[in-house]
C-alpha cells in the first residue's frame, strides 16, 4: 500500500522520535517502570504540548480533528520506545465520550483530553468474555437518582492513571446479544469503585475495577442511548486495535534494527554472526514481516476513517480491521522470536530493551482481540 505522508506528519513524527530518543531511552523507561506510578507525568504534559493529545480530537474541543490515519506515525514512535502512558486508552474512551456522549458530556470531558488534563480509560474486559464484545454481565439499573452499576471489570488497561472510566453495562437482555449494552460514564474515585492494581506481562499499569451501587452518567440522553451503545462501542474497539496494530509495527521495527545491529557485531569464529547466509535469510524475512505489518496497520487505520465518512461499511471496517490483527499477530510472533533467539541468551536479560520488546509484543497480540477472535470474526464466525 502506498502512503505519504504529509509536512505536517512528518514535522510531528521527526519531533516525537528526537525527543523520546533523548527523553525516553531505555534506561530512563525503565526508571519510570520503577516509581510507584509507573508512568511520567513529565512525559505526559511534553505529549500534550506536541499537540498528541489535541490530535484526534474534534475541532469544537480545541483539537485537530485528526483520523486514525494521521496517528499512526505518533503510534508506531510510541511502539518503538515502549511508551507506558495511557495515551491510546485515553483516546478509545475519549471517542466514545464524542460519538455517543452529550453535547454537555462533549463540552466538559474533550477539551480537557485535548489539553492533557484529562485522561481516560474504558473499562470492558470482563471474566470469561473471551472477547466477544457484547458478552457483558455488568449491569446498569435505573433508579429514582439515576444509575448504578454492579459487576467487575478485568484488566483495565492504565486504569491507576486515569481520572475517568467509560464503562460497559448492560441495561436490558442477556451477555452475548448486542442489544441492551449502554455506556457510562465514571469518575474514578466514585462511590461504590474498588480497584485491585497490578501491573501487566509488559508492565503497564492495569487493575480490575469492582462496581458495587457505584452511581454511574450514562452517555448521551438516556432516553435515546440507554441500551443502544453496542455500535460506538464496537467502532471504538475497533478504532483501538487499529492503533494498536500500529503500535505493534513501531516495536517490530525497534527489534529488527536491534537485532540487525547486533548480528553485525557478534563474532563467532573471528567474524561477525551476520556473515553467516541463513541468519543473512532470517533478517531478511523479519524485514519482510514489518512491511507486510505495516501496510495491513495503514489499512486498518485508513477503513477505520472511511467508516467514520461513512465511504465504507462497518462490515468492510471489521474485516479490515480483523485482517490486519491477524496478520501483524503472525508478525509480533514471528520477529520478536526470532530477534531474542538471535540475541542468544542475552535476548532474554531484563537489562537489554529486545527482551521488554518481546513482553510488549506478546500483550499487543492478545489485546484488543487475539488473532483466533480476530479469525473466526473475520470469517464469519463470531
């Protein structure tokens, strides 16, 4: 697929890469993985001030109105230096709160997102979901002062960070039917909220939210939304795999420049490993996987907007989208194994980036869908 980029891109891309180079190295990650937060407030206030967090948002709020099309360089920069901020939670939760939300919902919560004030995360993932997104057993019950919810939420990516939750429940029908899922919106520190922290394989911080009688703001107007959110829902979930996706190639990249580096300076028998023809073929076949990974992310980003013109169908934006997780799925296995066994022992140390690469690539497989979910829907069979 061909993709060019415009000035503008390429300005932002050049300026994200230059000051996470000299701002975000690894041996500074890694310092950030140790503090107690397990995120940089400093990080996040310098992406603010680049306009990262304005970028996707809508003109209204006092953002750009950018598609997923123009955060892939942003994406994969982020996946090359292993960036732990909730950048793309915020996002997914922030397009739910403009696709579905209210005018007043709008005007309070974006222009805060924009600015880096605010940051958000969705709260969807439950026990025994597998996925599927609207196997939802969360609830939502309507009472004289408005809504409470009760049901647990499992493994809410950078929910420690975060001052808001958009979450899924179920206001009518049973898990597994996409009518009767609403959407609501929860301050994190609410009443009724108990959060079980931890961080995950690749250290992000996560945590599994309890929701007991927690007074929750449906999105949008009750009368119209209530039960009616599995479309935003299923768009935004999309719109997250996609960056992801493009996440996934900037870590691709990172190993394969890593790994090719490495393999021109390691001696065995007096000469660099790299003058050896089959690992020569093993490079050139990673090389292989990242372009392949890159152009269905560009894909998967490119269907995404098009569905938001409404010049493609949401069907047409699933499979795309399906297709590119599978693919790059195939790709993050593929590179990152080869890359630590290249690396030989060392691409297992803790002290060498490759092996906090692996970790990162194997969660970004299995979030936001795995590739046998991913499969079978894009088959037709989920």
């Amino acid at each position: 697929m061909h993709f060019d980029r415009n000035e503008e891109q390429q300005l932002l891309a050049e300026s994200l890469r230059r000051w996470l180079a000299g701002n975000y190295g690894f041996e500074q990650r890694r310092a950030i993985l140790g503090s107690e937060a397990g995120a940089s407030d400093t990080a996040w206030s310098t992406f603010a001030e680049m306009g990262l967090t304005a970028l996707p948002m809508p003109a209204e709020a006092e953002g750009f109105g950018a598609g997923a099309a123009d955060l892939i360089d942003v994406m994969e920069a982020f996946g090359e230096a292993l960036v732990v901020e909730p950048y793309l939670s915020t996002l997914v939760a922030a397009r739910l709160v403009e696709r579905a939300g209210s005018d007043a919902q709008r005007t309070e919560l974006l222009p805060r997102v924009a600015s880096g004030e605010a940051r958000m995360a969705l709260a969807h993932d439950e026990a025994g979901q597998r996925h599927g997104a609207a196997r939802i057993a969360t609830r939502a019950t309507r009472g004289a002062d408005g809504y409470t919810l009760e049901g647990t939420k499992r493994v809410v990516m950078h929910a420690p960070l975060v001052d808001h939750v958009v979450v899924s429940a179920r206001v009518s029908g049973e898990p597994g039917q996409a009518d009767g899922i609403a959407l609501f919106l929860v301050a994190k520190d609410a009443a009724g909220v108990t959060a079980s922290p931890y961080r995950s394989f690749d250290d992000q911080p996560a945590a599994d939210l309890r929701f007991s009688g927690t007074p929750a703001q449906p999105l949008g107007d009750t009368a119209e939304r209530a039960g009616a959110g599995f479309a935003a829902l299923d768009e935004a979930l999309d719109y997250g795999c996609a960056l992801a996706c493009a996440e996934a190639v900037g870590a691709i990249k990172y190993a394969n420049e890593a790994t090719l580096e490495y393999i021109k300076t390691r001696k065995q028998f007096g000469v660099p490993i790299g003058s050896f023809q089959v690992l020569q073929h093993r490079a050139v076949d990673m090389l292989i996987e990242w372009e392949l990974a890159r152009s269905m992310a560009m894909l998967a980003c490119t269907r995404i907007d098009a569905a938001a013109r409404g010049t493609v169908s949401a069907d047409e934006r699933r499979r795309a989208v399906s297709a590119a997780k599978v693919r790059i799925s195939e790709a993050a296995r593929k590179v990152s194994q080869e890359a630590v066994q290249l690396h030989g022992g060392m691409g297992l140390a803790e002290e060498l980036k490759i092996s906090h690469t692996f970790r990162r690539l194997t969660a970004l497989m299995l979030a936001w869908g795995d590739a046998d979910h991913h499969l079978a829907r894009f088959t037709g069979l989920s």
